[in-house]
C-alpha cells in the first residue's frame, strides 16, 4: 500500500517538477560556466573600468523591462490557471492581449527614447571618460532598441514556465551565453576591443535568440496559443493589470534598489569598483541560481495546486524545500571559505577583491536562499499586498543606507551590499509570517485579506 508520503513524491506535478530541475541542472551549469567564462574575456576585450562603464549602463537601460507594469507575471499566473481548469480559449486571450498590449508598450518606448535621447547626458550618468562619448552615442539607441524587442519577445519564456517547463526557458538562455561566449573569444583574437563592439555582441545576440525560440515554438508547442488579434480583448487586459500591476512595483523597488545601486557605486567609488560588485555577485549567484533551478518551478504548481486546493501538496513541498535552502547554505559558507582561491583562479590578477565584500555577500545570499520558497508561493498564488508595501519601504531604506555607508563612510561597494542586508533581512521572517497565515486560511476557508 503506498503511504501518502509516497503518493505526493509520485504525483504528477511533482515528477514534472523533478524532470524540469534535472534538465534545468545540466542547462544552467552549462550556462554558469560559459557566464563566468565571459567576464574574463570581457575585461580582456577592453578593460575593468570600460568593463564597468558597460555594467552600469546595462543595470540602467534593463529597467525597460520593469515597463511592462507587470503583464509578464500577470500572465504567467492567470495562463497557468486557465491551463489548469482546461480553457483553452480563455489562455489564447490572455496571450493574444498580453503581446499586443506590451507591443503598444514597445512602441511608446521607443518613441519616447527618440524625443529625448539627445539630452541624456550618458557619460556623465556612468562617471565614464569623454573619450567613450561616440561609442556611447551609437551604442545606447541600439542596446534600447534590442532591449525592447526582448521586452516583447521574452513572453515566450513566461510561457514556458507558466506551463511548467522551466528547463525550456533556461535552455534559451543557455544559447545566449554560449552564443556571446563564441562570438566574444573570436573577435577578441580578431579584432580590436571596444566598448561598442562588446555592447553590440551583448545586446544583440540575445534578442536573435528570443526571436527564433518565439517561431519555433509558436508553429509547435504553442500553436494553440497563437496570438491573434482577433483573441484581443481589452477587459483581460485590465484583469491582467489588476495582478500585473502590483507585480510591477514589487519589481520596481527591487530594480530600483539594485540599479541606482550599480549607478552609486560608479559614481561615489568609480566604474573599477562596479566590477568588483558584479565578480562578486556573479560567484555567489551561483547558488542563487542552483536554488532557482529548484524552486523556479514550484511557482506555477503552486498555482496550480491552490487553484485546486491542493494544501497538502503545498506543505510537503514547502518542508522539501527548507531543506534544499539548508543544503545551499551550507554551499555559500563553503563558498566563502574558498573564495579568494577561487577569485585568484577565475580572474588572476586582474581585479583585487576586498573581503569585506565576500563576506557581505555571502550574507545577502543566504537571505535571498531563506526567501526564495516562500517568495515562490505567494507569488504564485497572486498574494502580494504585503510584498508591494514592505519592499517600497524596504527599497527606500537600502537606497538610503547605500548613499550614507558609500558617501560618508566610505566603504566602497562593501557599503551597497551592507544597505541591501539591512534592508532586506526583516523579509526573512515577514514571508514565512504571511505563508503560514495563507495557508491556515486556505486550510479554514478563512478570507483575511490583509494577508492575501
């Protein structure tokens, strides 16, 4: 007789969760490889300080994609649930009104960004020399514009996870990075490096990815899906907002806060110390992204299993997931013990990481780690009230304390990951609050919106 411990390890969800982490295993290795691969031969190209000029620049023209004002994960959740419930033409509708609407968005953008593009003072913003003036001038239209085609063409990635192939996703972004990796290490021993040249690479071969991937899958997987004008309709649009909009400014404070970030760190401490930042960041990533690979999926199946009210399913899999976090955790400090080994292997000579940073990020890691089930769940289920005032307070205060610690202190970039510890280690207990209080509501047929 199989117990019920058994029965929810066999369950349907679960084994096409185990599936999607396993490929998303090997994908996401392949594309953390090739990732850390890139940095160094990025620097080499051109240098740190250009390097950092870039990194800069892109943390601020990436808020593009924060201008969708949350349709992507308004989709995400209400096409999991149609899907769920088998209605079929309700998910083609919201498809078919998500990419028309965000192709307005795309549209008004780049508009926008022609009337004002002469005025925007580019080197002056990213503490860049003069120099790079020209380069900059020919390269930021064209990172805009290829962002925004990727604005509009990464749908097809939310679709992809909403349906719950998560491994899919990632396989495309797998293809980017091994792509630019290519692309890179050839014109580096070809051709002389630039700034622009670089930034041409980095913009562009992503967009052709999502570009293929949108054909390919809309002519098979997707077919019924197809979007249609004739599925457009203005009322799911305001149904998706009604969600999306409140997704866009969890967003918001969390771009706001990463990107105003990158720019205080080039401005008060130079584009140098944005490399150090982003070396940094891309290790302990490492985990972030092994987590992501694991609790990615559970997203749409948590849709899924509340639309059903499916709560044990929730439960076993949430104390599955505390240990995974464990497990991770155990990997950053491990992480940290080796880091200046594994810096000195990775980027030579190139670039001198102060320890304080190590140690501070290794901090932030864990958060995020502890976070990411919880995160998953309410997300997932669309109850993100708490989250939409919590992180607008908590963004303000990291962006504060990233101005005092960097300014007046001068801690350098050490002092931004310090402000982002600060700011985000009372969500460590407030997510884990509200899961319980969701899900003893749900379990009751209790309604307390304050928590949902």
């Amino acid at each position: 007789m199989i117990s019920f411990h058994e029965s929810l390890q066999k369950h349907p969800r679960t084994l096409r969760i185990q599936r999607n982490i396993a490929w998303s295993l090997l994908i996401k290795t392949v594309s953390a490889l090739t990732n850390l691969i890139i940095v160094p031969l990025c620097i080499d190209f051109v240098d740190s300080s250009q390097y950092g000029v870039w990194l800069t620049l892109n943390s601020i023209v990436m808020w593009i994609f924060v201008f969708d004002l949350g349709l992507g994960n308004g989709l995400r959740n209400r096409f999991a649930d149609a899907v769920a419930n088998g209605k079929t033409k309700a998910a083609r509708i919201y498809v078919s009104t998500t990419y028309f609407t965000i192709t307005a968005f795309v549209i008004f953008l780049g508009i926008v960004f022609m009337l004002i593009r002469k005025i925007i003072p580019w080197t002056t913003i990213l503490n860049a020399p003069t120099s790079l003036q020209i380069q900059l001038d020919i390269l930021v239209p064209l990172m805009i514009f290829s962002l925004l085609g990727q604005f509009l063409l990464r749908l097809i990635g939310t679709l992809l996870i909403a349906d719950q192939s998560p491994a899919l996703n990632d396989l495309m972004y797998m293809y980017v990075n091994v792509f630019t990796l290519i692309i890179i290490f050839l014109m580096k021993h070809y051709f002389q490096g630039s700034l622009l040249i670089m930034g041409v690479i980095l913009s562009v071969v992503p967009t052709l990815v999502f570009m293929i991937a949108n054909i390919y899958y809309f002519k098979n997987r997707f077919n019924r899906y197809l979007p249609s004008f004739a599925y457009f309709e203005i009322s799911k649009a305001k149904v998706l907002l009604n969600l999306g909009v409140q997704f866009f400014f969890v967003q918001l404070w969390a771009i706001l806060l990463f990107s105003i970030g990158m720019v205080l760190i080039s401005q008060f401490c130079g584009p140098e110390e944005v490399t150090e930042y982003t070396i940094v960041s891309r290790y302990f990533s490492l985990t972030t992204i092994l987590g992501g690979i694991v609790i990615g999926p559970y997203w749409s199946a948590f849709t899924d299993a509340y639309s059903r009210n499916d709560i044990n399913w929730i439960r076993h899999s949430m104390k599955q997931l505390k240990y995974i976090v464990f497990g991770l955790s155990v990997g950053v400090t491990i992480m940290f013990i080796f880091s200046g080994c594994i810096f000195d292997l990775w980027i030579g000579n190139r670039i001198r990481i102060p320890k304080s940073l190590s140690i501070l990020m290794a901090i932030q890691t864990l958060i995020m780690l502890w976070n990411m089930p919880y995160v998953s769940f309410i997300n997932g289920i669309g109850k993100i009230r708490l989250q939409l005032i919590v992180g607008g307070i908590l963004g303000l205060l990291g962006i504060c304390l990233s101005i005092v610690f960097m300014k007046y202190y001068d801690y350098g970039a050490s002092g931004f990951v310090l402000a982002t510890c600060v700011a985000t280690l009372p969500t460590a207990f407030l997510w884990r609050i509200q899961f319980d209080k969701i899900i003893f509501n749900k379990a009751t047929g209790k309604l307390n919106e304050y928590y949902i």
